[in-house]
C-alpha cells in the first residue's frame, strides 16, 4: 500500500478504538513498531489500548501514560486465557483488535468469538521468530484462522507472499503496510568528528558496522569469512565493529582468534547507544540468511549509512541495489567480501549511497508516514458503528 502524502488525512470525525495484542514488549524490532505506534497516532483520534499475553517486557516503560497496558501473564497450555482477553474485548469494546504474529493469533482469534462485539479483526505477520521453522499442523490451523480473521497484512510484499504460499492463503488477502523509522532520532551528525572520538574511532579508521543478535540467522559467521578476505585485500585501517549478543559470541571469538583478527573484528555487546554508533560509522553491513522488513537496515539508512545485505526477504523492497546500497546472494562468501571491498575502496560511491540512503528512508520509510499508513489503514478497518467514516475498502 502506498503511504498517503497528506498527513491531514490523519482527521476524522470520532476516534478509532484500537486494541493491540501482543505477546508482551520485551526488546526487539516488532515491540518497537507497536510502542512507536501506540506513542505516534494522535490521542485524540485514536484511543488505543495494549493487552500482553504473556509478560510486560521492559518496553512497556516507553508507552505513553494515556495508553493503558493490561498483562494476562499466559500460562503453559493456558485454556482461560481467551476467556480472559474475551473479558478485556468486553470491557474495552475496540473497533479494531490487532494481533501480531503466529503466537497471538489463536488465542485472539478464539477471544473475539467469545466477546461478539462488532471488532474487526485484524492479523499482521512480521517474520518467523523460529527462522524457517513453521510445522504443518500450524500451517493448517493458520488457513482456519485466516478465515475467522477479517483483514491480514504483513510488514513487506516479501513476508506476505511467502507466508501466503507456506499456509496456502491467497496472497491477495493481504495488504502491505511497511515499518518506519524515526528519522530525528537516527540521523548523521554534525558532531560526527567528535563522536567518532568519542566512541574510540580513528580518524582515517574506516568504521564498518552491523547490529544484530548473535544467532545462527543472522549470518556473522559468514560475515566473518568475508572480513578476513576485505581485511587482507586492503591497506586501509578497518574496523569490523558487531553490537549485539546472543548464543554464538564464544564461537565467534574463538573463530576471530583462529584468523588473527582480534582488534579488527570486535563485539562489544549490546549497547544503549546505537545511534551514536550510527551516525559515526562508514558502512552498514547486515549478512542474515532470513529477514522480512529489518528495522536494523531502516535505522542504518535514516542514519545516512549505505548498506550491505544478502538479497533475502524484504531486503531488496528496503535498499535500492547500486544506488542506496549493495546486494548480495546468501551463503556466498566471496560475494559478500567482494560487495563490501567495494565500497571500502570508492569512498565516493560510499559517501553518495550513504546520501542516497538518507533520502530513501524519509520519503519511503520514515516514522511520519508509517503513521499516515497505519491511520488509514485501522479508519477504513473499523466497522460501522455510530462513526461516521469512510466505506471500508475491498
């Protein structure tokens, strides 16, 4: 769906109750869409409300005080907990619930029946948490769902065909509505010279940097193999810099010291701080295996950083290959350190997909119009009752 341009489409004559469902707002790249959304559509045309399933999650601290966040603390093989979320449908009376993911859905679905309030129900699918794992019985119970469901969507064209094909729906049943980014709080620096400094950088230090969990999908091993060819293949003075954590970190410190790359290859862990790291570094590369719409390279680019990516998912819906960035097929490791040896050596064809880049996530992917998107999309999903809208789209 293409984002509407005129944010006063964002008026309306009453407000839209929405409930979103969630399994709890941890950290992560889903829970911060749901908590830039609950924060980001105006109060006054929207009153919006949060159930967690399972747990609160520390993101929850973020919400806005006016937005309430209600925990139901689902249990193993939890058979009241629909009732449950029945009672808050109830209670609330929501013109649209929204549930997101696989693990909301069956419960959510089951609860809306339960209520029989005149909700329209509405499904969003934002990437496997398993990987490529999605048993049959699941794929089956997704078709009966996707039936007791009134609108479905997913966060890329990518997510939307291949969950369609997995489960055997339509694919016209879904719409597209894509993440943004808050393109004031990742954006390049003025200070980018200080801050360079301050974060330990060199001055003629090419800053090569990627963000994400420490986990077999996210492909830093290949990454690995790729930066000891660039690293060998270069005179210059770079840095692979790798924030996040996870179960993979002693193997790949034990493969880094295999190579004799200790200095060049660091993990410094998590950390609060990146988009400082961001707004200071050169090159974002992100070597996952699978991805649907990848909130780290919408950051990275709002950033003003060009970006490396294997050509999965909505990769190639996000980075413009050759003009904001660089494709690359998976598992190719040659192909990988032959995309980022590039751009390690054109430093103008860097600098410009960096700019590029920076344009490319505030016309398509910014926070403002993933805002307009949604609020377009929960106006024309709500049912007729005493709002005055407009007729529901087919």
């Amino acid at each position: 769906m293409n984002a509407p341009t005129d944010a006063a489409r964002l008026a309306d004559t009453a407000p839209v109750k929405v409930l979103q469902v969630v399994h709890g707002l941890p950290r992560g790249g889903l829970e911060n869409g749901v908590v830039n959304l609950l924060n980001g559509l105006p109060p006054g045309q929207f009153q919006q409300s949060v159930v967690c399933l399972d747990r609160r999650g520390e993101m929850a601290d973020r919400v806005a005080p006016q937005v309430p966040v209600e925990v139901l603390g689902r249990r193993r093989h939890d058979l009241t907990l629909a009732l449950r979320l029945a009672r808050v449908i109830r209670r609330t009376r929501p013109h649209v619930i929204h549930c997101r993911n696989w693990n909301t859905w069956p419960d959510t679905v089951l609860a809306h029946r339960l209520a029989a309030c005149r909700s329209t129900l509405v499904w969003s699918f934002h990437g496997f948490a398993d990987g490529h794992w999605f048993p049959r019985r699941r794929r089956l119970a997704s078709r009966g769902l996707s039936l007791a469901t009134d609108q479905l969507f997913a966060v890329c064209r990518d997510s939307a065909e291949r969950f369609a094909r997995l489960a055997g729906i339509p694919p016209r049943r879904f719409e597209v509505l894509y993440n943004g980014v808050d393109c004031r709080r990742f954006a390049p620096s003025a200070q980018r010279d200080g801050l360079r400094a301050a974060l330990g950088f060199a001055p003629n230090e090419l800053v090569i940097l990627t963000v994400a969990s420490l986990t077999p999908v996210k492909g830093h091993a290949h990454l690995l193999e790729a930066a000891a060819q660039v690293l060998a293949g270069t005179p210059r003075q770079v840095r692979f810099l790798w924030l996040g954590e996870g179960r993979e970190r002693a193997a790949l410190e034990a493969r880094i010291r295999d190579l004799g790359l200790d200095g060049r290859v660091q993990l410094p862990g998590g950390s609060d701080q990146v988009p400082r790291y961001l707004a200071a570094a050169d090159l974002f590369v992100l070597p996952s295996q699978l991805e649907g719409m990848s909130n780290a390279i919408l950051e990275a680019m709002a950033s003003g950083l060009p970006v490396v990516a294997h050509a999965v998912g909505g990769n190639p819906e996000l980075v413009d290959h050759g003009h904001s960035g660089l494709l690359c097929p998976s598992d190719d490791v040659d192909a990988l350190a032959g995309v980022i040896g590039r751009l390690v050596r054109n430093d103008g064809e860097r600098r410009s997909m960096g700019v590029a880049a920076r344009r490319r996530a505030e016309q398509i992917f910014s926070l403002d119009a993933m805002l307009v998107r949604y609020a377009d999309f929960y106006r024309h999903a709500a049912p007729l009752t005493g709002r005055a809208r407009t007729q529901p789209r087919r």
